[in-house]
C-alpha cells in the first residue's frame, strides 16, 4: 500500500522528469536554430564561416555540402529522438511505471542525443580542415554574434570574448 508521501515523491519524480525532457528539446531547438544554418555568411554558412572574407567558391560549396548532410542526419536522429521521448513520457505516465523500460528508454534517448552532438562536431571538424590557418585565425578574431547583437553585450556591442563557435 502506497502511502500519501510516497504517492507526492512519485509524482514530483515524474514531474521532474517530463521538465527535463522539455528542456532538453527546448535546448537542443535553441542551439540548433542559433549556429547560424542562414546567418550572416548566408545559406549555407554555420559557425560564422560566412563571414570569412577570402573564402573560395569551392570551399563554400564543399562547406555547404557538408552542412546539408548534417541537416539529413541529424533530421533523421531527431525523429528517433521524439519518438523515444514520446515512448518515454508514456511510460513515466502510466499508471505502473516499468523501471527497466524507462532506464532502457532513457538510456536509448540519451543515445540519440549523443549522436546528434557528435554528428555535429564531426561537420564542425571538416569545415575547419577545410580553411587555411588564415582564415581560421580570421574567423576566431571575430566577435561571437548571434542574431546581430554581440553573445552578452547590446545590439552592435562588443562580444565578451572572441572565437568559438
């Protein structure tokens, strides 16, 4: 027999656990959507790679290859990612939660997520191999923008630190 406490401690767990799971998705939106996909150096140019000024037409053309493979894959993990979120949230809904299946879920989620974050740094990785020492000291002498306005300071303002993506 369940008592009131423990019926409170499951609910703030499942509470706990959907908040999670929607901020997660709600960051990995916000991080995706912020790289820049069709930011200043147009379509095309992430990580602020549009706004080398010396690039050659056949470095943006691979740089833009490589950018719509990783929209594809990471598209495709997206959908898998949902899906399990989706199975997940089910589970720790139900009325019986199946513990094994929701560390299995979890766990498969977690998975998904990772592959997504390496799929990412693996298109960042080919894209600096691809600019000359150059014009990767240009783009880390570049102030980090997003959206027009200095990361941190006001709009046209001076980023707290330059570099990075």
């Amino acid at each position: 027999m369940k008592t009131e406490n423990y019926r409170q401690k499951e609910a703030d767990m499942k509470r706990s656990v959907i908040y999670v799971l929607l901020t997660s998705f709600l960051v990995a939106g916000a991080v995706f959507a912020g790289q820049g996909y069709r930011g200043q150096g147009g379509p095309g140019m992430a990580y602020g790679i549009g706004r080398i000024t010396n690039l050659t037409q056949e470095q943006k053309d691979k740089i833009f290859a490589l950018e719509q493979s990783l929209r594809k894959d990471v598209a495709a993990f997206q959908v898998d990612a949902d899906n399990v979120a989706y199975e997940l949230h089910k589970v720790l809904t139900a009325s019986t939660i199946d513990e094994k299946k929701a560390n299995d879920l979890h766990a498969k989620l977690q998975d998904l997520r990772t592959k997504i974050a390496n799929r990412g740094f693996e298109t960042h990785l080919a894209i600096m191999k691809l600019l000359t020492p150059d014009q990767r000291k240009q783009l880390a002498d570049m102030p980090r923008t997003r959206g027009g306005s200095a990361v941190g300071g006001p709009k046209g303002g001076v980023a707290p630190r330059k570099g990075g993506w």
